[in-house]
C-alpha cells in the first residue's frame, strides 16, 4: 500500500498561525520531511513516533541535495507512511514544490497541497502596513532574484516606479547590487 505526502506550508514561524489542516496533519504524520526555515516551536507539533528529517536548505552550509529530498519522500509514501513534506512559508512560494510535485507525479505518488501563511503577508501584518491600498498599490508582485539557472532579473526600478507595492524574497548576497536595481 502505498502511503501519501502532504506539502504543507508551516508559515512564517509563529505556530498559532498555522491551518488547522496542517496541525492535524503534523500530530498525523509519520514522516515530517522540514526546511530549515521552520520553526522549533511548530516541530514540537509533531506527534512523538513520527520520523523526522532536517532536510533544509541555507546559502552557503551543506544541505541535502533536491534530489535526495524526491527520494526520501518518494521512498517512504512507498513504505506506506503518511509523509508531511513541512516548508516554511506557503509550500508554493519559492519552496521548490513544483519540482517535489512533478517528482511525486512521476512516481505516482498521491499528494495534497495545504497552504501556509507566506512571510510578506505575515510581516505586512505583524507592523500594522496594507500590501494594497485603493489608491496607491493596486498589485503585489512576489519577486525573488535567485534563479536556479542564469536568467535575467526583472526590471525592478520599473516595478517600484510604478507605485505597487514589491515583496522581494531572497535577495542574493550582494545587498547592495539588489538595493541598487531597486
């Protein structure tokens, strides 16, 4: 029998704001696959015989490869385990979920997304400032200026000049280069 994996998204840390579906999920699982971005205080969650892996990801530390993640997931919803695959964030904001997806697709194994509360929202929220203002900001681009492969970033001075608010995750290493395209 094969088992299920779950994406789910932990949120930006705190852990009453997570879903419900993603708490019950987490006492559920027997697996928790997690990044590094997750929070010690939600991995507490986790129900006591589960398995758990750190299989996180930080520029510039040794981290499990994202092949060896497909693998792992993959390997145990064969076993039979109820996987939760935990990211911080929203599982499909700049988590490699698409990859994880076409992965579990490719070894037909079922999965379910659960969303999570992504980072700008909680910050936005956590200091009192709309994303969107009728008569200011009318969009929100979500930007990231890591690419997986060479690609050119987005004109950003464009995007700020129009008046809309930019959420800009991992902003690379050089802070100034990002600040000055800003």
């Amino acid at each position: 029998m094969k088992g299920k994996v779950y994406l789910v998204g932990a949120g930006p840390g705190d852990p009453e704001l997570l879903t419900l579906k993603a708490l019950r999920l987490l006492r559920q699982a027997e697996a928790v696959l997690h990044d590094d971005l997750v929070s010690p205080e939600i991995l507490t969650l986790v129900g006591r015989n589960a398995q758990l892996h750190d299989v996180g990801k930080r520029a510039g530390r040794k981290s499990a490869p994202q092949e060896a993640i497909h693998f792992l997931m993959i390997e145990l919803a064969q076993q039979g385990l109820q996987v939760v695959r935990l990211k911080g964030g929203d599982p499909l904001i700049f988590g490699r979920a698409g990859e994880e997806i076409h992965a579990l697709r490719r070894a037909g194994i079922d999965f379910e997304i659960v969303p999570g509360v992504t980072a700008a929202l909680a910050a936005a929220a956590s200091v009192e400032i709309p994303l969107t203002l009728r008569k200011t900001a009318s969009s929100l681009p979500i930007i990231t200026v890591q690419f997986a492969e060479d690609r050119e970033l987005p004109d950003l001075r464009s995007i700020v000049q129009s008046g809309t608010t930019v959420a800009l995750y991992m902003p690379g290493s050089d802070l100034t280069e990002t600040e000055h395209k800003l």
